[in-house]
C-alpha cells in the first residue's frame, strides 16, 4: 500500500500576520508624524510670510508720509512721534491683510483671525544725516495658535513701549527703515 505524501499548507502564520500589521503601522505612524511636521511647517511659513508682507506694507507708510516731509516740521501722525520709543500702528490686533475684525465692518476680517501687531520706532539723524530718519517696522505674533487675547495686550500706543518679546511666547519680525525729508 502506498501511502499519499499530504500536500503541504500554504499560507501564512498567524505570527506572520501579526509582524506584517506592526511594520505597517510603524510605517503609517513615520508618514502620519511627517504629515504633521510639515502642516506645522506650512503654518509657519505662511506667518512668516503674512508678518513680512505686513512688515513692508507699513514701512511702505512711512515712506508715503515722508513725501509730506518738505519742512522741519513731521507730519503726522507717525513721523511726528517721539524717538527712540516703540509707536503702535494697529491699536488692535489685525489679520494678514491689515484688517482689524470689527463686527459691523464689511471690510473686517469675518473668520477673526487677528494675529499680528505692527509697532514702530524711530530715530533722527543729525549733522550731516539731518532731514533723515531710521528705524524699525516691528510685527509681533503669538506661538501658541489663533489665541488673540493677548495681542490687546501689547497692540495699543500706550503698550507697545513696553512689551518685551519672549522667545516662548512671541514670534517677532523686525524691518529696517530709512525715511528723508523730501527735498519739496
């Protein structure tokens, strides 16, 4: 009598199967934290990006009012203001676009994202810089998210003097400006 080989099982283990789903969500959490990194990443470029565009904008204010700048006296309002202080332009946190939300404004930002406060400082030349000032376009965000609550803090004229900015707290852009008086 002969005896018939018993074909081998084909298949696989269940420990076989268990290994594959642990390389698998080892892998799926790799691209889940690296999807994460760069969504962070993104928000952080396009904050950089608004605050410089911001940054410019406003220094772009200063050189506009300077074509008014024919005398010895500075026309207002920001080129009038007392040097070597920190000055506000935005007495309440604005948008990307340099809007404040206010809820009767059609032109307000309608998703509230208020995020950014724009201050400025200046200094006057003299001697041979005479009719020239320097300064600096300062924007100032949060770290921590869309929270708006403290930027009323730091936005208004009389709070920009004194804000300190921390590392852990703020991010911080700083623009160098130079204005002359327009020879008129």
């Amino acid at each position: 009598m002969a005896r018939h080989a018993r074909p081998q099982a084909k298949g696989f283990t269940i420990i076989e199967m268990l290994i594959a789903l642990v390389v698998t969500m080892i892998g799926f959490a790799a691209i889940f934290q690296m999807q994460i990194g760069t969504m962070q990443g993104n928000i952080a470029a396009r904050e950089l990006a608004a605050a410089t565009n911001l940054a410019e904008r406003f220094a772009e204010v200063l050189h506009r009012d300077a074509n008014l700048w024919t005398g010895l006296e500075r026309p207002a309002p920001y080129l009038n203001q007392s040097f070597r202080n920190w000055h506000s332009f935005t007495p309440a946190p604005i948008d990307h676009n340099g809007r404040a939300y206010v809820d009767d404004d059609p032109q307000g930002s309608p998703l509230a994202r208020q995020r950014f406060c724009v201050h400025y400082w200046m200094d006057e030349g003299t001697g041979t810089y005479d009719g020239v000032l320097t300064g600096r376009v300062r924007v100032v965000w949060p770290r921590n998210g869309l929270a708006r609550g403290p930027l009323y803090d730091i936005c208004g004229e009389a709070d920009a003097g004194a804000f300190v900015p921390s590392v852990a707290d703020w991010f911080t852009l700083t623009l160098p400006v130079a204005i002359r008086r327009h020879p008129g």
